[in-house]
C-alpha cells in the first residue's frame, strides 16, 4: 500500500503509543504527536484599552504582562482555521517552516523644496 506521507502524519519515531489531549478547539481526542501545536503570545490588556491604562498608570516605562496560551489542535480543526494548509505531493516533502511575514515599512518619498 502507498504512503502518503514520510512519517505516516505522527512524530512517533519508535514510541509504540503517546497519549491522547483533547483538541482545543472542538474537544476531540487525538494523539500528541499527531496533534497539531501552536504557542500563542497575546497582551492581557486588548488594544483598545492600552492607551487608557497607559495614561492612568504612574509608571513611566511599565510593561503589560502577556499571555502565553499552548493551542493543540485535531487536524481537521487546524485545516478548517487555516493553521495548517494542505499541500502539492511535492510540497510535502518540503520539510522546513514557512517564511514568516515581514512588516517593514515602506521608506517616506523624501520631499523636494
């Protein structure tokens, strides 16, 4: 029988069995290492409110705390909020992560006098 993928979509590598967590999203159970997991960083504070609290605080340079949320997801979930994207058969031998996005600002057109 043919294979779809190299490691069969599970990080087992010899393992035998892993336990089940339960899919942040819809709740269902799923193996570990087949689960799909992302580490969100947030502010506590959205951004609405930071200029307010800014304004009233004391301190000067005082820093918002964050929140750091583990999010693991069932495969289904992860490719229905485009976690994950499904990929070409050549695609998929491409092992390494996605470019992330870069937000430089374009440089102001300098003004003539």
């Amino acid at each position: 029988m043919t294979k779809k993928r190299r490691n069969n979509g599970r990080a087992l590598a010899g393992r035998g069995h892993t336990k089940a967590i339960r899919c942040s999203n819809c709740g269902r159970c799923t193996p570990k290492d087949k689960a799909i997991k992302r580490f969100m960083v947030r502010n506590i504070v959205e951004t609405a409110a930071i200029r307010d609290i800014k304004e009233a605080t004391v301190y000067t340079d005082y820093q918002l705390p964050k929140i750091y949320l583990k999010t693991q997801y069932c495969v289904s979930c992860a490719i229905h909020s485009r976690v994950v994207r499904v990929r070409s058969r050549e695609e998929r031998r491409n092992r390494l992560p996605p470019p992330k996005p870069s937000f430089k600002k374009k440089p102001a057109p300098a003004q003539q006098a």
